[in-house]
C-alpha cells in the first residue's frame, strides 16, 4: 500500500481476534516507531509490552478505579461522560486487545507529551501497515498503583504517554467524517 492508503486504512480498533501479536513483530513496530521526529534527538520514549490478559485486566480495572475517583471528586471532568462505561465491570479499557505497548517517557522534557505521540503515531501506522489494529487508549493511562507500576517497569523517572491496545481487527470501522482543514491565512 502506498502512504495516502495507510493514512487511509488507520482505524482506532475496539474490536479484536483472539489471536496473539507475535513478539519479534511488535518488536519490528516498536523500532519504526523510533524514527519518528524528536526534539534535540533526545529520544525520551521506553516502551512496556503487555501480553498477558490478566495483566491487561489488572491495568483497565486500575484505570477504570482511578478516572471514576476523578469524576467522584469533580463532577464536571470532561470523563465523567465515560461513567457508565466506567461503571460496567465487564468493560475493558483495552477493549480486550491481546496486547498492549505502553509508550513511556522521561518525565522533566520539555518536549516530552509531543515527542512520545509522534512515536505513538508511528507505532500505529506500522502496527496498521501489517495488517494489525491499534487504539490509543488514553483511559489506560490512569495508572497509580505504586506495585503495579513497578510489574509494569514503569521507571521512577518516567509517565505514561501513550498506551496502545494492539492486536488482529475482528472489525474494521469506516472512516468518521472529515471536516475541510481550516487555513487561518495564507501568505504569500
């Protein structure tokens, strides 16, 4: 596929296989997705690859617990239209994914947030390039749990970017609407 059709073909996917992501494949994902563009060449993203089912349950039930806690204590936070799905104990924030790499960075750069989704980004254009699915899982960075943290090998130094929930698509959704790009000025 050419770029334009991978652009194309990107989805957020909430709908997997059960069907596990091989390790040497999420591994060839995860050094593409280090090519991306990053200030200074500081390269300040590490990566968690979670396998393991229970672990992921772990983590969505940790999250779920945490943003619930937040919309207790304030009402009006933007996530307190996501109650409900919070409050379904069957629901995973991971969407059931057979894997999820968490994209870490090093807390203090400047330009940390921007340079770990420009990884991310990569990440799911290669992910999708293979005919994998991906979802940015921002629900799933909700992590506080000092003991979970440190089974997922969370550096004391470093936040939680970007987790992706990756796996075989069972559904691939259209592509939402677009609106045209607005051009603020031209000047020529």
């Amino acid at each position: 596929m050419n770029f334009v059709e991978l652009l194309k073909l990107r989805r957020s996917i909430r709908n997997y296989k059960d069907q596990p992501v091989q390790e040497e494949v999420i591994m060839e994902i995860i050094k593409e997705s280090t090519l991306s563009p990053n200030a200074g060449n500081e390269q300040p993203w590490e990566f968690v690859i979670v396998n393991n089912k229970k672990m992921l349950k772990r983590m969505s039930d940790e999250s779920k617990k945490n943003i619930l806690n937040r919309i207790n204590a304030n009402p009006k936070d933007y996530a307190g239209r996501y109650r409900g799905m919070l409050e379904n104990d069957s629901y995973n924030v991971y969407y059931d994914a057979p894997c999820a790499v968490i994209v870490l960075g090093r807390s203090g750069l400047k330009n940390l947030f921007v340079d770990c989704a420009l990884a991310a980004s990569y990440f799911m254009m290669a992910a999708t390039s293979r005919g994998l699915g991906t979802c940015w899982v921002n629900l799933g960075a909700e992590i506080r749990d000092p003991e979970l943290i440190k089974e997922l090998g969370v550096p004391e130094n470093s936040k939680i970017v970007a987790p992706i929930a990756l796996g075989y698509p069972a559904k691939i959704p259209a592509a939402p609407n677009r609106k045209e790009p607005k051009i603020a000025r031209i000047i020529t």
